[in-house]
C-alpha cells in the first residue's frame, strides 16, 4: 500500500488527482467511501477527473460512458473496465495498492 493523499484533501463528494509510482490516480469521496481509480478513461482516454460521480460510478466527460468505481466494469459497455484501486483509509491517510486492482 503506497500513501496517495490525506483524507481532508478529499473532500465529501470531491476528487484529487494524485501520482503513486508513476500513475496518474483520481481519489474520490463519495458518501464518505474512498474510490481510486486510473485517470483515463479505457474508451478515449478522456480524463476522468472530469467525471460526474453519483452512487458510486463514475461517468467519462467526453461519451458519458460509466464505470461502477468498486470493479471498474463499464456499465453501458461490457469488455470496457477502468482500472480501480484497493483502497485502505488509516487515520488520516488514504493508501492506495497500485500493484493490484479491486476485486
């Protein structure tokens, strides 16, 4: 688990863009649960930064296209998933494994 942010630079339904070894993350806090998740999006490589969160997915700002942020699994298009993160909250610390994806 590498360190990727402190919880109160995540904001309740706010998002951070973050590096861990080497790759460009989003931190999302939505209803107080911690996503992560790649930045680009797997269909264009729109940043999903961008994205509109609401109840845990998150929707590409280019083709609003959605991906469900616990698995990554596109919702509107099967055989599309966005890379997600495990995420662990210590204190005041979000952690992040980038050596793995969510389950």
């Amino acid at each position: 688990m590498q360190f990727a942010a402190k919880l109160t630079e995540v904001p309740l339904w706010g998002k951070k863009l973050v590096t861990v070894n080497g790759e460009e993350v989003v931190l999302i806090n939505d209803k107080a649960t911690i996503f992560a998740c790649e930045n680009y999006c797997p269909h264009q490589g729109s940043p999903m930064l961008g994205g509109i969160v609401k109840n845990g997915v998150i929707s590409c700002p280019r083709h609003g296209w959605h991906y469900d942020l616990a698995s990554g699994a596109s919702t509107d298009h099967p055989g599309y998933t966005l890379k997600t993160y495990r995420v662990e909250v210590v204190g005041d610390d979000i952690m992040i494994d980038t050596a793995a994806e969510s389950d």
